[in-house]
C-alpha cells in the first residue's frame, strides 16, 4: 500500500511524471509491460503497472507478477553468503580453497594458452567483488570462455550448483585473482560456499534465513504450479544464455534485432527448483518482494522488526572495495565512470563522473531482463523496476532515477 509522498519529503505530482515515461516504453513496442516502485524513510510512495505481463495472452501487468530476475540474483546471494560472515564461518580473505578444494588446483590461463599457477590464491572477498578470475561464456575477449561453452557451464539446467562449480573448478581462470575486474561467475562459486559452510541446499538458506523472515513469499528459485499464472512472459533478444555471438552483438550496440516473445524455459526453468539453483542468475521474485528485500538494506538490515544482518556488515558490502588501478570498471567493453564495487553490488563513489542524479554511497545492480534497483542510503530512498526484456538497449531505469530523485522536495 502506498502512502503519501508528501509525508517523507517527496512530491505527488512529480512523482506522477512516472507515468508518462514508463507508458511511453510500453506504447513504444519494446517493452511489453514494466511494474515499478518507489520508497522513502521506509514508505511506498510510488507504485504502478503498465502494459501487460503476457501480450499474446492479453494478461495485464499486475502488482503480484513474477519475474526472472537473473543477476538480481547477485545481492541476494552475496547477503546470504555475509550472513555467515557475521557468524565468523570464514573471513573474506580466506582462499576459496579453504572451502572448494579444487580451486587449489585451478591454473591461469595467459593470453597466449599457456597455464600458469595463481600469483596468490583466489580470495572470497574476489568472488563477491568480481576479482576472482572467473568470466562468462558470452565475453570474447578471454580464450577461456570457449571452454565454458564447451562445458555448457551457462545453459544446462539440469546440473545442481555444486556439479557447476566442480566443472568451472576444473577450467582455467581468465586472469589473475585480484587483477582486474571483470563479470563472471564468482557469485555461483559464494552460492555454493553458501552450501558448503551452512550445511543447507540455498534454497532452504534463503527460504530460512531471509525470504521467510522478510515476508518475500513469491521469491524462489522456482514458482509453484499454483502460481504460475502470474509468471510474465519473456520478450527481447534470444535468450541470453543461449545465443553468445547475438548477445555480443546487443552489448556493442550493433544489433538492435527485433523485440519479439522469447522462450527461456529450457534455461531458466521454473519447475525444478531443487536442481536449477545458482548464485548469479535463478531466482523468481516480485516488485513487491524485493522492495522488501531492498528496504531491509536501506534500513541497515532490519524490516518490520527483523533483523537480518548488522549495520556495520552492511557498510563493508557497500564500500568500494576496487583498486583504484580496476576502475573505472567495464561490462561488455562499456566503461562504467563514477562507480566502485562492493560485496555484491555497484558503489556510486562520484555524483558527477556518473552523470545522474544519486548521491555518493548509492549501490544496487540490475538482471539482463532489465530488471533493476537501487539503495540511496544518504537520501533514504529505495526504488525497483521489473519488466521481461532481455538484454534491450533502452534504460527505463535510468528514467525511473531521474524522476524518482526530481520528486524529493525537502
């Protein structure tokens, strides 16, 4: 239930500029339906839906819609991975080898073939901050990632977490821990460091620890048969797991292809929750469910009463933790000025060479279906956009920013 904006320092009527914005992507074409929410000082201001969740079905976009959230999956799990921080299960700068014994043996791959051993062992604080080594299938620019299309590490929902991280174990690194940034599958290899350390599938961790607790009941790595109904259908480019050298083109800008519905049961099914679990991608959720999630970091780890981490675990996650020689850091070859990185998420560290509104200590990330959130600590202020589009070019949430922090009028 929304409340009054004017009550947190926030005005209706600019928040009301929303509408026209977001309904523009829909009556556009390209988006086939967006559902987006706002929050300050721990109140929903703004909420609303438009276009529909299934176009050929003709179901509209509805406040209780399910999404494939893909990376949004990423601060889920690095929260849950931090949870077990807190209890003194592991430190960050522990090797992962500590936990996974067949990183001890994973070779580094040089630009020429060759295989050399790590320079120093690949930390868990690497894994959450994207300096571990470890890419994805779809970046070309490490020969390693013709390996993991061979493994099918990406697209082959029918092996659990931990049989993953065994194969990717086996593969070299794309590079040298703790050398660079670069977007890979370090958050799959916490997820299963999640497993190892709790003794729990992490599913039931997260079901136990966080979804339960929060009041997030549509977040999963599945959705119930009774449920399904309310799943959106996917539109957009080919599936991002499937189509590597199309996604290559969609991430320089040199195919806008054409926005049709697209089936990405095959790799990101619903109906198999025990085995389809990852740390990167695989998670279900709401508008609603991960406001609440993203309420709970806003509120420096407490909602409704809860409590799910301490304050000071949550200011360690979203501190920068890059060198200033990794930044700015590059996703698909495209610079991203003005933001660190953290445990999990973005870090805006300058207003300015960001070029938007924010304020410095902001975090969040986004999924390929261009889902996307974001925690303004400084201004209190909370905001989530789910659609089903994968991998577009436009940036509705970017929009969904500008008009979100034009509407503070104190």
């Amino acid at each position: 239930m929304t409340q009054a904006a004017e009550s947190v320092g926030m005005s209706t009527p600019r928040l009301d500029r929303i509408h026209r914005a977001m309904q523009g992507y829909v009556d556009s074409g390209r988006f086939a339906g967006i559902s987006v929410g706002v929050a300050r000082r721990g109140r929903t201001v703004f909420e609303a839906q438009y276009g529909q969740r299934d176009r050929e079905a003709g179901q509209p976009m509805t406040a209780d819609t399910i999404f494939r959230i893909y990376s949004m999956t990423k601060p889920v799990v690095s929260t849950a991975l931090m949870l077990l921080f807190e209890e003194g299960r592991f430190r960050l700068t522990d090797p992962v080898a500590a936990y996974l014994p067949a990183f001890a043996a994973t070779k580094v791959q040089q630009p020429d073939g060759t295989l050399v051993d790590q320079a120093r062992p690949m930390q868990v604080r690497d894994l959450l901050s994207h300096t571990c080594g470890l890419t994805y299938d779809f970046f070309a620019d490490y020969p390693v990632a013709q390996q993991y299309r061979d493994a099918r590490l990406m697209n082959d929902p029918t092996r659990t977490l931990a049989q993953v991280v065994d194969a990717l174990a086996a593969l070299p690194l794309a590079f040298q821990p703790g050398s660079r940034w670069h977007y890979g599958l370090g958050i799959d290899v916490a997820a299963r460091l999640v497993e190892v350390l709790s003794g729990q599938p992490l599913g039931a961790f997260l079901q136990e620890r966080m979804f339960g607790p929060l009041g997030m009941p549509d977040t999963a790595f599945g959705v119930d048969a009774a449920k399904r109904g309310r799943l959106a259908a996917m539109y957009g480019h080919p599936d991002i797991f499937g189509s590597n050298e199309t996604l290559l083109r969609i991430f320089t800008g040199a195919d806008m292809g054409v926005y049709a519905r697209r089936e990405v049961d095959s790799t990101y099914p619903a109906d198999t929750p025990e085995v389809f679990v990852r740390g990167g991608i695989g998670l279900f959720s709401t508008l609603s469910d991960y406001l609440r999630f993203a309420q709970m970091l806003a509120n420096n780890g407490e909602l409704d009463g809860v409590r799910v981490l301490g304050r000071k675990t949550l200011e360690l996650m979203h501190t920068n933790h890059l060198a200033e020689t990794l930044r700015p850091w590059e996703l698909g070859g495209l610079p991203n000025p003005g933001w660190g990185f953290g445990l999990g998420s973005r870090v805006l560290m300058n207003v300015a060479e960001m070029a938007g509104a924010g304020s410095e200590g902001e975090f969040g990330w986004a999924g390929a279906a261009k889902t996307y959130y974001w925690v303004d600590p400084r201004e209190q202020l909370v905001g989530v956009l789910m659609t089903q589009c994968m991998a577009g070019l436009e940036l509705p949430e970017q929009d969904l920013r500008t008009l979100a922090y034009q509407a503070i009028a104190d």
